[in-house]
C-alpha cells in the first residue's frame, strides 16, 4: 500500500524519515483545519510533547506554520504557503 504524505511534510535539506513525515503530516492536518498547542496535539496524535514541539519547530523555521499568541502557552497554526494539494 503507498502512502500519502502532507505536501509540507517534506523538509528540504532535513532527514526526511518515514516516521516524521508520518508525524509531520498528522500535525499539519490538524493545524488545517483549527490552531493548536503542543500539548493538545501531542494528545490528540499520542506522540510525546518533545517529539511534537521538534516537529512544529522545524515546520515554524521553514514558514510553513506559526504561532498564533506570543505568550506560552504557544498555539500553532498552518500557513497558506508552500505547495498547494490539487482539488478533484
């Protein structure tokens, strides 16, 4: 079975790991559709804090998410750039 990964997922010049792009793509998924904190993703996609904060730090260093509040706890939230799914 092939699997389907977030188009963001993918990190250039990063190890891009079948376990990470896995995790990448669940975050972004959620932080589609509604703004988020570590600790509420980590629960909601049974990863631990640490792994969800490495992954939403990489993803905020290449512009592909942000944070919504400026004071912890911080929120996330996906941009509308990088490249775009195709709509059927």
């Amino acid at each position: 079975m092939r699997r389907t990964y977030h188009p963001n997922a993918w990190l250039s010049g990063f190890r891009n790991v079948r376990p990470g792009l896995e995790r990448r793509t669940e975050i972004l998924h959620k932080l589609e559709k509604s703004s988020a904190t570590a600790k509420g993703l980590s629960g909601e996609i049974s990863v631990t804090y640490s792994t969800i904060l490495h992954h939403l730090h990489n993803l905020e260093d290449r512009g592909i998410i942000e944070r919504t509040s400026s004071t912890p706890p911080f929120a996330w939230k996906a941009k509308p750039v990088g490249q775009q799914r195709l709509i059927q």
